[in-house]
C-alpha cells in the first residue's frame, strides 16, 4: 500500500470525525414525559377537579405536604375548579399564599420561553384547554424550574433546547396538550408560592 493511499484514508477519517462532531451538536433532543407517580388526591366530596390542590401539593415542602392538601381538600367547593381565593384561604393556614406574577413572564418570547428560564422556583400554572370540541377548561400545573407537573404525565425540561427559543419551549407545552386531545392551549396566568 502506498504512502498516499494511508494519507489519503487518515483525511478522509478526520473529515468524517469532523462532520460527526458538528453534526452531534446540531441533533435536538427535547423534554421527557413521565409518568406522574405521586398519588392521587382524595376528594373530600363528589367534585374531582382537583388540579390546583395537586399543582400545589409539588411546590410545598414535603414535610408539610400532607397538611396542606387537607387544608385545601377541605376548601374543594361542591363541584368545579378550586379558585385561587379558596385555595389561599387553605394555604393562609400554613403560613402561605399564590402571589401573582403573571407580568413578569409576559415580555417578548412569550410566557411559554419565560417560565422556562427559570430553574428553581414555585410556580403554579394556569392554563386555559379547549377540547377537540372547544369547549374551554381551566387547568393548573406546577413548575419547580426542572419539571412540569401535571396529570397523567410531569416533563422534565432539557436545560438546552426546551429553553434555547420560542419554538422549544411551546414544544414542551405541546407535548402535554397535544392536538389530537386539546384543540388549543394558553397560558393565563402564573402564581408564586410566597410566604405571608
């Protein structure tokens, strides 16, 4: 075999190294769904919407959790969601209440890459759905700045793509509302769990 040959190959193997390498930082991984393992809340009545108690229940210090989720169970109206009003009057037991913060995550990229910049907060989603019928829904999650937590499946957040852009962060919403389910999705407003 020639010297030329031997070079020739040793070029071509450092091309082919190059483009692999250029290419490997081009491929777009993205957000992980999960199966939401927690266990489910125990209404206290026939009303089973139960979303904001369990959006709350992820962003409470767990040595807590179960205390707090008693209070709000126990302010779960007769049927439909639990609004914020109630569930502050459940979270005031314990020294707490959803501060909101919506305005902080309206600037441009939207509230969907906003949210997504954060990795370590107490946030409470809320979203309005429309099934494939449009009939709307409210609709709450949490978001600890690594997860989005929800029902039947949480998302863990990439750190790169799910929150490089626009596109990657409404991806990750998507991935959870996903058209063949859910006609359309919005982000309304977004609380704070604060201190009193």
């Amino acid at each position: 075999m020639s010297l030329n040959c031997t070079k020739k190959r040793s070029r071509n193997r450092k091309r082919a190294h190059k483009k692999d390498a250029l290419s490997s930082r081009e491929v777009m991984g993205g957000s992980r769904k999960v199966l939401n393992k927690s266990p489910l809340l125990g209404p206290s009545g026939p009303n089973d919407r139960t979303c904001l108690p369990d959006a709350i229940g992820h962003v409470v210090p767990p040595e807590i959790r179960s205390a707090v989720l008693h209070s709000l169970l126990a302010k779960l109206p007769p049927q439909g969601d639990t609004s914020i009003f109630l569930a502050n009057d459940g979270l005031a037991q314990h020294g707490m209440f959803l501060k909101r913060v919506s305005g902080t995550y309206i600037a441009s990229g939207g509230p969907a890459y906003n949210l997504l910049q954060e990795h370590n907060c107490k946030l409470i989603i809320h979203i309005k759905l429309a099934d494939l019928k449009k009939r709307p829904m409210d609709h709450f999650v949490a978001w600890d700045g690594n997860m989005i937590y929800d029902r039947p499946h949480n998302v863990k957040v990439n750190n790169s793509t799910d929150r490089r852009n626009k596109a990657g962060s409404t991806a990750v919403f998507e991935s959870l509302y996903h058209k063949k389910f859910f006609s359309r999705w919005r982000i309304c407003n977004v609380y704070e769990l604060a201190s009193l």
